[in-house]
C-alpha cells in the first residue's frame, strides 16, 4: 500500500504546470555579450536575434541566442543558452555562454570548462563540418571535419550545446543572410583532367569576357557632378574603358591552359601550401588598370571586390608573376585567391565588382563611383563536393566517439545477465561466492563508474519528465550512448527482477557503499540494524526526497542543481571526489555510514532507487523461490537479509530486494536452509527399507 501511495503521489506531481517559454534577452542584456568595435543594432526578430554594428553603423553580422532558435534539453531537461557573433560570411566572431543547468557543470566541473569549450569556435564558419570528439581512430590530416575538443567527463553536454549552437546558427544565417551555404563548398576535382586551348575556355564560357565602353561608362555618371571629370570618356566614346577576362584557375585543366608553364607550376606550388584557397585569373586591356597606383601587393585589391548569394567574398592578390600561355590576349594580368572555407563555392556563380571612380575638384575632391559588375560561373565538371566529410547525426558521432567502450559494456553486461539469470542459482552456490560478486562490483566500479562515467542520476529522469510534460526532446538521452546502454539494461532488469538488477549490480555508488560495508565488517565496527518498525518508515524517506525534487524541477527548476546534490553520485564517481569541502563531506560521510549501516542511503535516502523500485513494477514474475516453510517456521532468510527485504511471512518485498542472492544461496543450500536441514534429518531417522524379511545391510 505504501507503495502504490508513493507511486500516485509521483504520478500526480507530474502533472504540475512547466514553466513558460523563455523570453529573449533585452537590448540591455545582449549589448554586455557585444564587445568593440561591434554594437548591438535592431532587433532582427523576436527570437533573440540582432543587428551587428560595426563602428562606422554599417552592417557587420548578427548577435543571437539559442534558447529559442535550437530549445535543445540537456540533462537536466532545460536547454543551454549559448550567445554567438556570426559575420556576414558566416564565421564565428566570438561565442559565449549565457545560463545552463547542466548538473556535471553547475557543481561538479565547474563552468570554466564549457566556457572554454565554447572558445574553439571562434574563427570557424557554419560552412565547415565541425564534430566534437576525436577522429575516431583516423588520422584527419587533409579531412575538411573540423574536430573540436569535448569536455572530459561532460562530452554528451557538450555535443548538446554544440548541436543546438549550430542549428541556431544556420537558421540565423538562412533568415537574415539570403541562403548563406552552410554545407562544405564544392573544391576542384584533382582526379579530372582535359586537355583544353584558350580557344577552347571561350568557347565554352570558361572564361567570362566583360567589356564596358567609355561611352557606357559615361551614362553612369551624366547628370552628376562628375559628368565632366573624365575627357577621355568623352573624346573616345567608343574605345574600351573595361576590357576584362575572368578565369577560374583552381581546377588544373583550366590553369594550364591560361598560364604559361613556369607560372602554371608555380601556382601548383602555391596551392600545394595553400589548399584551401581558390586562384582566379584577371587580364585589363582596357584603361581602368585592375587597381589604383597605391596599391600594395599581397594585400585586398581596392577597385575590386566580389560577392556569392549576396554576400562578401574576401579577395587577396596572390603576389605572383603571372607568365600567360600562349594564345591568351595580352594585358595587365593579376592573380587574385579567395578562400574557400569562408563559404566561397568556385562551382556556382559568383560576381566580380570592377569600381570606377571619379573626382571633381582640386582640393578634397568630391569622391564618385560606379560599380561595374561581372558575373562569372565556371562548369560543375571541374569540381567535386566532399560529401564523404559531412558529419554524422550526433548520437552516431557519440557511439563511434565510444564504440571500444560500448563493445566492452556490452560484453559486461551480457555476461552479468547471465550469471544472475539463468546461472544465478550456481553463481549462489559458489564457495568464492563473495569474491566474485565483489569482482563484479569492482567492475562496475572502475570501468562503468569511473571510466565510463555510467553512473545514472536522477537528473535525468527528472530532465525526461520536464521533456515530456513541456513537450521537448528527448534526443539529449542519445548524446551518452554508455549511459544510455546501461539504462537499458536497467529498464530490462525491471521486467525480469525489478528493481535489484541495478541497485545491486549496476549502480558504481552502490557498489562502494558495500566495500565501504566489508571494511566495517573487517574491522569489527559495531554495526547499526534499525528495528522492523523504523525500518519501515526510513524506507519512506527516499519516496520523500523523490516528490520532493520533482516538485522543484517544475515549481522552481532553477533549484533543480543544487537539490539534486542529495545524491552523491556526481561528486563520488564522476568528479571523483574533486569538489568542494562540503560535497566531498558529505559523499564521504554516506560511505562512512555504509561501514555501520548497511547500504544506509541506498535503503533510505536515495531518490533513483525510489525510481527503480516504482520501475520495477513492471516485474513479471517472482523470481526468487520460496518454501511453506519460508517464515513459518523459518526466519534464516529474513534475518540473514541485510536490505529488510523479506517480510515475516516469508515474501519478498521486491522494492527494497537488491538481488544479492544470499537468500538464493540459503534456499539452495542443504547445510543452511532450515526445511532443507530438517528433510535430511528425518530421511536418516527414518528406518533402513527391508527386502523379503531381510534387514539391509
């Protein structure tokens, strides 16, 4: 009965409200995240996201928030709100924490992991294929993933907020930067090879040819005060102000049909250092000469700029003697580069701005410009996208990220099955019975607790519930695939024995609170056993803490953190004990107390253990055998069971039953099951069976 009441008041408490819908930061709020020389401009829209100023009050970006864009839960069921810069080429300019509630952060780590987790991205594009973990094995010298560092201990948080970062980040770049591609850019294939002319780049539109006369340029400016600045327009209508060849020389066909040798091979040296950049190819034989007399070599060109899909391309002269193959028409020749994992896709159009300018006056002239516009495309066939680089869903990046792990746990809890199912009543019956279960729990110990960091908390039910009540996600369960297989195993473990699989094998504190027992045992610590009574009641405590802390996880779940540090798991097996004073004390104190109180937080205080024994409702079976006998007249097993597991009448109380065999090994057991003992001995009471009036010998 007390524990059908238990589980109505957790069902009920379910029900409580979940807190509104996070409102965006105000300008106040946002404007301490903005550093120089940027300022916070307009609302874009009421998602949190923002103009970016730069200081002269021109466009630079856009400052965002995640929290409505990518509301993606993480442990503790609330999202991480992460504050990002993105230029108008889609690169991080800075990306800052804002709040969280992740447990192993809030007080276990500490936030200044995340923060500096959050550090690598500056300087990145939404274009490149960023992962977090390592190469799973692979060297990624020459892969265009991007590997950013995960937080030791905390890397299923981290993929959380790296995804909802991104996910926002894309969504900012689709609404407010006209379709930025955020995929890898397309490269020149190096497998394809033609053999091509000049004759043959113009035939096919390979190179672009722009011609503006001196007369179309003068329409520009008519009815401007620069109208007469310029006699040469004038006097010579018809001869070429701009008379421009655009060549794409990133695929080597192409190069090698418009360069000379020498510079074709030292343009192969140059992109042999510089991959990532893509060469393009200017020939003036009009007069606007490319760039102005005070132009400096290897630096932007200042007549000339570009743009993709409406926004800026960064161009560079590539300082290279340009020699030009035979056939090419003669002019002032520049090599310019671009790089293309600034999002620059060499295989789509892409326009050239040619600046004309013009002054009028002597002193502090009047500045006039007209922008001259090239478009250029060159031909899919010379390139290829690296689609074998794009990355993974993120529960597949963790599972590769742990697949040794995974295949270890696997084999761990396989073999743990079995030995407490179908093999358990001979696991019982070993005389090193002890050893082995204790060599069980070191496992679970070492490689699940503190290896593994596969100790479940009642964090993330608690985060599983708020998901299901506000209607989230729960893809935060698949960023840690090894806790989640042990969840599993957890799960299973309700069906076929309720709640003991986990408490008494699975749990890594579990299985310290009972070498902390053995020890107290070896040096003879009075031991402390509550009567039935009190037994009984402090039972009711971990039911207790569990309304309780679900009561603050939607009623305040800023409280959530700290009131879940009731358990000691956090500070015991994934910090290992690296924590504040208090923490430590108290995980140390509760291990203290198992020398002398048998498994005492386990048995009372713990509020996933309240968890598992509601879970293990869904026991099919009894799975432990009992006697007639069992309670009536024997009490060996109940007063042998150090959890008060067994009632008086001999049942089992499968809520609070850890599935220590103990009491299979007794039922199995001819020397200590008292029915057992009792048969044996009225078997050699009885008298010897005779044949044909013979006594037997």
């Amino acid at each position: 009965m007390r524990l059908i009441l238990a589980f109505l008041l957790f069902a009920s408490t379910m029900l409580l409200p979940g807190t509104g819908k996070a409102a965006p930061l105000d300008r106040e709020a946002m404007s301490e995240f903005v550093y120089a020389p940027y300022v916070l401009g307009e609302p874009v829209n009421d998602k949190g996201v923002w103009e970016l100023l730069n200081s002269g009050g021109g466009l630079a970006g856009y400052a965002f928030e995640t929290i409505l864009m990518a509301p993606l839960p993480g442990f503790s069921g609330a999202p991480i709100n992460i504050f990002a810069m993105l230029d108008l080429d889609g690169r991080f300019l800075d990306v800052r924490l804002i709040d969280h509630n992740e447990p192993i952060f809030v007080s276990g780590l500490g936030e200044a992991p995340l923060r500096r987790f959050f550090e690598q991205y500056a300087g990145h594009a939404i274009s490149e294929s960023m992962v977090v973990g390592n190469a799973y094995g692979r060297g990624d010298g020459g892969s265009a993933l991007v590997y950013l560092d995960g937080v030791t201990k905390a890397t299923a948080s981290a993929r959380i907020a790296h995804e909802s970062l991104m996910a926002a980040a894309r969504e900012v770049a689709r609404e407010t930067m006209q379709g930025i591609t955020t995929g890898p850019p397309a490269h020149p294939d190096p497998d394809h090879d033609e053999q091509l002319s000049w004759s043959d780049l113009v035939a096919e539109g390979i190179a672009t040819h722009a011609v503006v006369s001196n007369a179309e340029l003068q329409a520009r400016f008519d009815g401007t005060i620069w109208a007469d600045d310029d006699p040469e327009a004038t006097d010579a209508p018809d001869d070429a102000y701009l008379d421009l060849w655009v060549v794409d020389l990133g695929p080597p066909s192409i190069a090698r049909a418009a360069l000379g040798a020498e510079t074709f091979a030292e343009l192969q040296r140059f992109l042999s250092i510089s991959p990532d950049e893509e060469p393009i190819l200017l020939i003036e034989r009009g007069r606007h000469g490319l760039v102005s007399p005070e132009f400096v070599r290897n630096t932007a060109p200042d007549w000339l700029s570009a743009e993709q899909d409406g926004l800026p391309i960064a161009l560079r002269d590539a300082d290279l003697l340009v020699e030009l193959a035979e056939g090419v028409p003669d002019g002032t020749a520049m090599i310019l580069r671009t790089d293309r994992r600034l999002g620059f896709d060499p295989s789509r159009e892409w326009t050239l701005k040619v600046e004309a300018v013009r002054e009028h006056g002597m002193f502090q002239p009047q500045i006039g410009r007209e922008e001259l516009l090239v478009s250029h495309a060159t031909p899919e066939r010379f390139f290829e996208r690296p689609g074998q680089v794009a990355p993974l869903s993120p529960w597949r990046e963790a599972i590769l990220g742990r697949q040794t792990d995974l295949v270890l746990l696997c084999g761990f809890l396989i073999a743990l099955l079995l030995a407490v199912g179908p093999a358990q009543n001979r696991l019982a019956g070993l005389t090193l019975f002890t050893p082995v279960r204790l060599g069980f729990l070191a496992v679970m110990t070492g490689f699940v607790g503190f290896w593994g960091q596969g100790q479940l908390s009642i964090v993330t039910v608690l985060g599983v519930l708020r998901a299901a009540l506000e209607g989230g996600s729960f893809a935060f369960l698949l960023y840690d695939p090894f806790s989640a297989l042990v969840w599993a195993a957890a799960i299973a473990g309700f069906v076929l024995w309720g709640r003991g699989f986990f408490c008494g094998w699975l749990c890594p504190f579990g299985a310290l609170q009972e070498f902390a027992a053995h020890f107290g045992r070896l040096l003879r610590l009075p031991q402390i056993e509550p009567s039935a009574t009190w037994d009984r009641r402090l039972k009711g405590l971990k039911y207790l803490v569990l309304s309780g802390l679900v009561g603050v996880a939607f009623l305040a779940p800023s409280g959530i953190d700290t009131a879940a540090e009731v358990e000691p798991f956090k500070t015991a097996i994934t910090t290992g004990f690296q924590r504040e004073w208090y923490y430590v004390a108290w995980a140390v104190g509760l291990l203290l107390l198992s020398a002398v109180l048998f498994k005492g937080f386990c048995r009372y205080l713990c509020p996933l253990g309240a968890v598992m024994a509601i879970g293990g409702l869904l026991r099919g079976r009894d799975w432990i055998a009992r006697r007639a006998e069992c309670g009536s007249p024997c009490q060996l097993c109940k007063v042998r069971c150090r959890y008060g597991a067994i009632e008086r009448s001999g049942k089992i109380a499968y809520s609070e039953c850890f599935q220590c065999l103990d009491c299979v090994k007794i039922h199995d057991d001819p020397q200590q099951c008292v029915p057992l003992v009792l048969a044996q001995r009225e078997r050699k009471r009885a008298p010897a069976p005779e044949s044909d009036g013979v006594p037997a010998e």
